[in-house]
C-alpha cells in the first residue's frame, strides 16, 4: 500500500488555501497567471451550428475557426518565447471530440498541467 507519510502530506495539501503556495514550489505562483480577457483563449470556440446544417459545411466553418485559433497561439507562443503549442492542440480532430462531448455533458472538470506552454 500507500506510506502514512504520503497520505499525511496529501491530506494537510489538500487543506492549502485555494491559491497558496506550497513549500516546495515557489517558481509558479497563482499571480503570475494571465487571467484577463485579453489572455490567449485557451480552447478554440466552435462555430455556431444546428442541425440542419450540413457536415461539409459544418466541418469547413470548424476547420476555419481553428486555423484562425491555432495561428493565434502560435504567434502568441512565439511571441513570448515560450516554444510551440502541443501536438495533440494542433490536431481538429481532438478539439472536434471535446466540442461534442462538452455539449452533452452535465458537468466537465478541466484538469491542468504546468507544463501546458498556455498558462
């Protein structure tokens, strides 16, 4: 199983104040995060559609939607040194399986890795 150790620490993590630093990591802190508007969108919109649209159609305005969200966080990532954008980002078909999934669902829970070069 699991050390005490370990589960002792998760849990008094787990009671940080939302935000706070914790011991080991002072080189991200909640501040240095860009949370404006004017911040890089971090997931590309889908176009508006219904259903009476048809899927070549709905596919050109997505793929045009993306091209023109892609070129943005590229020349934004470029911009301030901070490398290129992940290749899973630069894939539509991924976007296009969150899009349908996101409609349908109740609830989603964004999960973030410091790694991620948008933050």
């Amino acid at each position: 199983g699991e050390a005490t150790y370990d589960v002792e620490r998760r849990v008094r993590d787990a009671r940080r104040a939302l935000c706070s630093d914790p011991p080991a990591f002072d080189e991200m802190r909640c501040a240095d995060f860009d949370l404006t508007r004017g911040a890089v969108t971090l997931m590309p919109a889908r176009p508006k559609w219904d259903y009476e649209l048809k899927r070549g159609k709905l596919h050109s305005r997505e793929r045009k939607a993306f091209v023109r969200w892609i070129a943005g966080v590229k020349a934004r990532l470029r911009e301030e040194g901070k490398g290129y954008a992940p290749a899973f980002e630069q894939n539509i078909e991924v976007w296009r399986q969150l899009w349908r999934v996101l409609e349908r669902a109740d609830v989603a829970v964004l999960v973030v890795d410091a790694r991620h070069p948008l933050l």
